[in-house]
C-alpha cells in the first residue's frame, strides 16, 4: 500500500519531512522576477524554481506537498506549473500530496476524487488529470463525501489525508467544541477517519486513510495519537507557524513512526534567512532540510 511505501521512504532516508512547494512568485530571487509581466511568465519562473529545489532535495527528502491555492491564483498558467510540478518530482523519485483540501457531496465529489486520485472516463479512454499519490481532504461534510475518495484510493493505491485537528489559531473555534458525549468535535473526526481507515491498514500498521494534525496543537495531538493507533498523521505547524520538534513529538509511536512533518516556508524561503544567506536559494533549502531532519530526529528519537 502508499503509506508502507511511504514509511519506507521515510525510514530509509531516515527523514519524516515533507517538502511543502507552496511556492509564490514573491518567494523567488529578484533575478528569477526580472522581466516576468504575466501569468505566463510567472508560472514559468514558479515551475524553474520549484525544479531546482527538487533536484536539490529529491536524494534526502521523501515526499513534497503541493498546496494548489498558490498555483490557482495564476490562472490556467498556474494550474500547468502546478501539474509539472506534480510530474518532475515524481520523476524524481519522490511521492508527491497534492495539498488542496477538497470535498462535497456525492457527484460532485468523485469528480474531485478523479482528478487527483483516479481517473476521468474520454470516449472510452482513462486519463489522470492531476495524478497525485495522496490528497488533503475535507471530511466535515461527512461520509457521504469521503466514500468517493475510498473508492479510488482502492482502486489505484493512493491515500488520503483528512482534516482532523488543524493547525490554524482558530481551529478551536469549531474543533474544540463538546458533544453531548464529552467528545470533542476534533476527536470525533479522529474515531471516523480511524473507521474509514480499517480496510486500508498495510504491513506496516498504519493506513492509507490519514490525518491532517497540526503541530501547534500538542496536546490535542497526543490524545489522538492514543484514539488513532493506526492512523498515519501529516504534520503541519512546524517552523513558521510556531510549531517545534519537541511539540510535535507526540505525533509519533514508541518506534519513532506515525507521521510526516510538513515545513513549506522554512524551506522555500531559507536563503533569506541569515544563517543561510551564504549559499543560493537550492542549497539554502537543502541545508534547512538537513537541519530540519536533524532537529526532527532529536525531538522523536531521542
């Protein structure tokens, strides 16, 4: 199944990083916006950027996450650099998430489910639209909009991960809120993405069913890692938005095993950091990848 390839990745390259390119133009070298007056020409320098990171990363990070917001604002010339995005990384070697978020109800969503897990039905012909080995979903509208999402991921091995406890401020707003039960809306969405999950478990232990559990919130974290035992976590919230190694650590099982730690920013934008200001903007992402391994490591196994 995706996730035990996805954990073998993991631990072979003995990094549960995720490589978030949610890359804007204003995050690029002023030499790579010079002349840049349109969508195209900012897709363009997007998808060069994206590119040299990734030739950069692809030998020591596993996984990159593609948030889908930051290419759509380009237009159809955003949605290409996305998708070649997807493509390039893929091709070298590494898992890609596409990071969109999607759901509704029945039609509408296994349209979604076609285009960035399964596959659209032309004349008799299959074809992928953005073909992606995981997808950030929405599960708030509830079954009726995951099932879609089940469907395909069976039929083609891939994966999900499903909004649980999220790493935004305001999270709580909604997600903190008490049941009649005494359960709280977030540990609720945790029992049913441990359901949706059980047909889906690997060799490994853990499914391909997975949840969206911010970092910034360690002590909502722990209790679903105890309600969610075979439940494999993407980790946002490390880095820029306040999240540290040692809050996260209670994401992970006693073997150190249980997630994947998303840090987009950090990355991206490391060469205007001081400690990197030395070394261009692709060594720059690989040093902060390398550190940001490290730390994580120290936090998990130590």
């Amino acid at each position: 199944m995706i996730v035990d390839l996805l954990i073998e990745r993991i631990k072979d390259m003995q990094n549960p990083t995720v490589a978030g390119l949610d890359t804007s133009f204003d995050y690029l070298p002023d030499d790579m916006k010079q002349g840049v007056q349109d969508f195209k020409g900012a897709a363009d320098a997007i998808f060069e950027f994206n590119k040299r990171i990734v030739d950069r990363i692809c030998d020591i990070v596993p996984c990159v996450k593609v948030q889908i917001a930051y290419y759509e604002m380009y237009g159809i010339e955003g949605m290409r650099a996305f998708l070649q995005t997807l493509q390039y990384a893929k091709a070298k070697g590494m898992l890609v998430m596409t990071d969109a978020k999607r759901n509704d109800i029945g039609a509408t969503a296994e349209c979604y489910a076609k285009a960035y897990l399964g596959e659209t039905d032309v004349c008799g012909r299959a074809h992928s639209a953005f073909d992606s080995d995981f997808l950030t979903v929405n599960g708030y509208l509830g079954s009726d909009g995951i099932k879609p999402f089940l469907n395909w991921m069976q039929k083609r091995d891939k994966g999900i991960f499903v909004l649980v406890k999220t790493s935004n401020r305001s999270s709580g707003e909604l997600q903190d809120l008490k049941l009649e039960s005494g359960k709280t809306i977030y540990e609720y969405m945790g029992e049913l993405v441990e359901k949706w999950g059980q047909e889906s478990i690997g060799r490994c232990g853990y499914s391909s069913v997975g949840a969206v559990v911010g970092a910034t919130h360690p002590m909502q974290a722990q209790i679903l890692r105890r309600a969610m035992p075979h439940t494999f976590f993407l980790i946002p919230g490390y880095g820029a938005q306040g999240g540290t190694a040692d809050d996260l650590k209670v994401c992970f099982d006693k073997e150190g095993m249980g997630g994947i730690v998303n840090s987009s920013r950090g990355i991206l934008c490391a060469y205007r950091q001081e400690k990197y200001a030395h070394l261009s903007f692709e060594e720059a992402a690989r040093q902060a990848c390398i550190d940001m391994k490290n730390d994580l490591n120290r936090a998990i196994l130590g």
